[in-house]
C-alpha cells in the first residue's frame, strides 16, 4: 500500500483568478461611472476616496473571512484524514501480512 501526503490540486486557482478579475471589474465600473458623473472635482476626489477606503474595507473584510475559513476547512480535512488512517491501519496492517 502506498502511503503519502495529500497535494492540492489547481482547480481553486481558477476561482480565485475569476473573483479577482470581477473585482477589478467592478473598481474600474465604479471608477468610470464616477468620472462621467456631475460633480465639482473636488468633490469627485473626496467621493472617490470615500468609495476606495470602503471598498478597501470590505475586501480586506472578505480576505480575512475567507482566511479563516480556509483556516477550518483545512484542519478539518486534517483531522478526517487522520481519522482514517487510524481506521485503515489496521486492515493495512493485514494486507501487509
């Protein structure tokens, strides 16, 4: 029986890859839309740099969800791996024989 440490495989990157591209999306939507609006320009700076600190905000909010839940995710597969392994020695063991 062979026996190794479980790898990852590069499937999550293509989600990650397409969240950063909305985002950035939706900055430059956001961005664009503000441009073309009718404000003062000294208005226009402050409401965008009202909307980046926010949007900063609540990016750095959802980085540190997703944080904590890869977090959970990744001692909880921990722990069902061990878990199985502890129920499979023994039939290994019998295997070996």
């Amino acid at each position: 029986m062979r026996e190794g440490r479980y790898r990852a495989s590069d499937h999550g990157s293509h989600v990650g890859t397409a969240i950063a591209f909305l985002l950035i999306g939706l900055g430059a939507g956001t961005l664009l839309g503000a441009l073309y609006s009718p404000k003062a320009g000294k208005q226009m700076r402050k409401e965008l740099g009202r909307r980046y600190k926010d949007a900063r905000e609540s990016i750095d909010d959802w980085a540190d969800d997703a944080k904590d839940i890869a977090e959970e995710v990744i001692e909880r597969g921990t722990e069902i791996v061990e878990e199985l392994r502890e129920r499979v020695a023994p039939f290994a063991k019998g295997v070996r024989r």
